[in-house]
C-alpha cells in the first residue's frame, strides 16, 4: 500500500467525472418480491481524467504520469488522490463526549451523508467543546482515529478541521498515451477507483 500522491497536472480538462459504486445482490421471487441485501458499508467512487495534454521535454509531465503509473504497478498498488471537489473541511463534527469513551474516527458529511476519513492530508485541527487540542498532548492520530488523553466531558462537542485524501487504484493495467506533436502527449482516459477508507 504506497502513499504516493496522484500528481497534479496542468492539462486535465473537464468534465471530471465521479461515480459513487455500491454493491447489492439482488433476488426476485416468483411473486415479484425481491431480496436485497447491501455488501458495503460506504461506497467506493470512481474517478475519470482526461489530459488534453502532458509535455515532455523539460516539463516532465508525461514521464511524471506514465512513471507513477507504472510505480504502482497498474492496479496492483493503491495511491492518494485529492479530489479537488472533495478534499477538505471546515469545524466538521465528528462525536460528542460522553465522560468515558476517548476514542472517535473522524468523518466528513456530503450531502448529508456520513463517510470515515483515514487518509489525512497534514496535521488536521481537532477541537473539543470549541476550544483547540495540543496534539500529542491532548490527543494523538492514527488513520484518522482520534485519541483524547482524558475523555471528553459529557456534551462537549467535538470537530475538526483540515484536508484529507482518497486511497485509489488504477482500474487498468494498461493505459493508452498519445504522442500528437514532439515532446506533446495526451491520454484520453484514465480512470481509477477510490475510498475514503483507509484500505481498497
């Protein structure tokens, strides 16, 4: 699992396409009723670029791409991506205390909807009842799971703010670069599956 960052280039061109992926085994009786039955808990999203362009020569963007994508071996390595719609927030709430439980993941809302977030992007800023944490004195983090030293009083709000990453993987093990002037490339599509959890 490599936390290598997918890199952020100047010829990525709209749209940007992001699908949200759930997994349902569906049954239907004789009668019309049907079986559902959900086999995840939070969805995987995939992700779609295309590069109009990717200079080579001095640039380096088009050695830059193709080497990180065959550094990760195709599929077979996981990546971070920030998603530049979705990477980031601001005094999100994540738990309340309730005297005894010192531990609580943190989280982000789109939409309503709830997802845990494990792959932090720097030192994010927790907060309890509205007043900064020290990190390493007052809590540590790991794959954002937080630790207070001493539980959280009962009602004390808890939030956080800071930045944070998708973990990915290539759909491909192939991708298609095209050389239309020297030292100028494009890539058509790439695509690449992603969650905010800390494995894929």
């Amino acid at each position: 699992m490599s936390d290598a960052i997918f890199p952020s280039l100047p010829g990525v061109a709209w749209p940007k396409p992001k699908a949200p992926i759930w997994k349902t085994n569906i049954q239907q009786a004789v009668s019309g009723r049907e079986l559902r039955a959900a086999f995840r808990q939070y969805p995987t999203y995939k992700f779609t670029l295309t590069h109009d362009f990717l200079r080579g020569g001095a640039e380096q963007e088009f050695q830059t791409l193709i080497g990180f994508f065959n550094a990760r071996k195709g599929s077979w390595d996981s990546f971070l991506y920030a998603d530049p719609a979705d990477n980031a927030v601001t005094a999100q709430s994540f738990g309340t205390g309730n005297g005894a439980t010192t531990q609580f993941q943190l989280v982000r809302t789109f939409g309503g909807d709830i997802e845990p977030v494990m792959n932090l992007n720097g030192n994010p800023a927790i907060y309890k009842a509205d007043v900064l944490q020290t990190a390493g004195t007052h809590y540590t983090v790991s794959n954002g799971m937080v630790t207070f030293a001493t539980a959280p009083a009962n009602g004390a709000a808890l939030t956080w703010t800071g930045n944070y990453y998708y973990r990915c993987r290539f759909e491909r093990d192939s991708e298609d670069f095209e050389g239309f002037l020297q030292d100028l490339w494009s890539l058509k599509k790439i695509s690449f599956f992603g969650s905010l959890g800390r494995k894929l």
